[in-house]
C-alpha cells in the first residue's frame, strides 16, 4: 500500500488499567487481573487501528509501564533498589534511575507472549517497540561499565535475544526506540550505530530505529525552545544511519522546525514520515496530515514514504490519541487519492 500509516509506538493506557496522563503510569490492578487487563486494553487499541486505517499496528505498549524501564524490569544485572539521580537527555530533566551492578541477562522472554497475543488478533501488518541501546543506557545508571559504549553493546546483545523471539513469533517490524540519537551525535557515530545493529542482528523482518524529539512533557518543549528557528540534529547522524543495515527511520515533522528537505540525507531507507504531532491536544485533520505527507514525497520516493506519529502519544486522553490515529488514516487515504492510488 502507498503511504500506508503506522504509529511509532505508545498509545494511552485506558483508566481502568493504569494512571492516565503519565509517561510512568501505576497499575490499578494486580496479578492474574492486571494481565487480562493489558490484554484486554491491546485488543482495543488493535481494532482501533484498523478502524482507523492504520496498516502496520503496534499493542501500544500496554503491556508496559514506560518504553524503556518496562522492557528492563525482568532483566537480571540491574538492582532497582539502588536509585541514582541522573541526568536524561544530557540533563535536559533528572530522574532517579535503577542502577546496573553487573552484566545485564534476560531471566525470560519479556514480550515474547504478548506479540504472540497481539499476532493473533491482527491481520494487519504488526510492529513492536523495544529500547534502543543507547536510550538504556541513557535511563539507567552505571554502575558497572565504567564506559557507555561497553554498557551499550552488553544490552544490545539482549535486546538481540529478545527481538529474534518477537520475529518468530510473527513481528512484521522491530523497531529499537533512540531518543538519545538527538542528544549525543557524536556518540551515535562512535558507538551508537554499531550497537544497533548488534541489536538487530540476524532479523529477517524490517527492522527500524525511531529518533524524535521526546514526547510532549514540559521538559521536551523547554529544551525545543532553545533550538532556534530549525532544528537539524538528524543531519549530524542521517549519513550514518544510510550506511548503517536498518531498513527504516522513524522522524519528526509535523509542527516542527525539522527541516523535512533532511530525508534526501537518507537516500537508502525507508522513511516513517512524523505526520502526527504529539506535543498538542489538537487534533491534525486529514488535509494537514496530506499536506505533510505531499512535503515529504518532494524529497523522497513516494514509495518509501510511510506516514507516521512523531513519537508516542502515551501522556494523551484516549479521545485525543483516538482522533489523531483516525487522521492519520484519513490523511494517508487523501494522499494516495491525489496521487491516483
């Protein structure tokens, strides 16, 4: 399908699972009724995807409490107990993170059975999220390592294990989320790439890495207001990424300052075009989401273009995150009408 819509990842979690609102949400249940509740909350977020067009779908991440620490929480090697203040984003907010005391192991499968749940609800094409091994590194404290790039490549290694898995179990796309890419650029060339791909070594399904500019918390907006009149992060690192074994590149762009002329640095991939913007509670309609979509096909093939949100929309009421998917949706059918598809 041309233009055919996926989303880059979280979805609200409803109210009767979790606290509305938060980017670190608390369960409101437990145990055996907790786990029917995340499938349940799955189920609705499938069937609101495909209602809304969306090709690729994703479970929302509502099988998680928050991208990164929901994927760790069952990982052997960090003790939780141990709290660090530290810096995220290169101190853009501070958090007290769970520190790493040794080599991180799987003690199970972490998501295993939830895309096997979410492979059989779903004719559609089916994604899942993982964190990016730069972005654990960046929300977690060292106390280990002694150096990123040795701490990076141990969680890479995995996050390999675990992706393998999730292919099997009949994932479509694998996509590793790297909020850090935007941060550390030098990093990403150094060590961050190699470590994604150690990630993401031996998939045969697509594979994709997700760079945004962060959800829309106070801190993010703040940190975008210092950025002056474009932002251009991605153009210190789309070179690399080209040259890199990732098939896709999930970016920001609607309401953004991101230059979208910056996708013809990524002449070889595939291109989640951000036409979503998840930093407002108001809701795109499907000529703004068009309108983004026809920007992006001026510098890129159309037939690499695959409209998208900007990032997650976890923090958003139901409603909200709702009619966005639905403009999504109706934007990319638009798009593909005025081209005669």
């Amino acid at each position: 399908m041309l233009f055919g819509p996926t989303i880059a990842g979280s979805l609200p979690k409803p109210g009767w699972l979790a606290e509305t609102g938060k980017l670190w949400p608390r369960w409101r249940l437990e145990g055996e009724d907790l786990d029917r509740a995340k499938r349940d909350a799955a189920l609705i977020w499938i069937k609101e995807q495909e209602d809304a067009g969306i090709e690729t779908v994703s479970d929302g991440e509502q099988f998680r409490t928050h991208f990164v620490h929901g994927f760790l929480e069952t990982v052997q090697g960090i003790d939780w107990s141990l709290k660090t203040r530290m810096g995220i984003r290169d101190n853009r907010y501070f958090v007290d993170v769970p520190t790493v005391t040794g080599k991180p192991r799987r003690s199970r499968p972490v998501h295993r059975d939830e895309a096997a749940f979410c492979r059989l609800h779903t004719r559609n094409g089916l994604k899942f999220t993982l964190p990016g091994p730069m972005t654990i590194c960046d929300t977690l404290a060292d106390g280990h390592f002694g150096r990123r790039a040795d701490m990076a490549m141990a969680f890479a290694e995995i996050l390999n294990e675990e992706a393998l898995e999730l292919e099997a179990e009949g994932v479509d796309t694998i996509q590793f989320d790297e909020p850090a890419f935007n941060v550390f650029t030098d990093d990403v060339r150094e060590w961050g790439i190699a470590a994604l791909e150690r990630a993401a070594r031996g998939l045969r399904c697509a594979t994709a890495v997700h760079i945004c500019y962060g959800y829309g918390i106070e801190a993010n907006v703040k940190w975008k207001e210092t950025l002056g009149a474009e932002w251009r992060q991605y153009e210190a690192i789309f070179p690399a990424i080209n040259g890199s074994s990732i098939r896709q590149v999930s970016l920001e762009c609607a309401n953004s300052r991101v230059p979208i002329s910056l996708i013809e640095l990524l002449p070889d991939k595939e291109l989640l075009v951000g036409a979503i913007d998840v930093a407002s509670n108001t809701v795109e309609t499907a000529e703004e989401v068009a309108a983004t979509i026809a920007e992006a096909s001026r510098h890129a093939d159309a037939a690499r273009i695959f409209p998208c949100t900007n990032c997650g929309m976890a923090p958003l009421s139901r409603d909200v995150a709702s009619g966005k998917l639905r403009a999504l949706g109706a934007g990319a059918a638009l798009a593909r009408a005025r081209r005669g598809s």
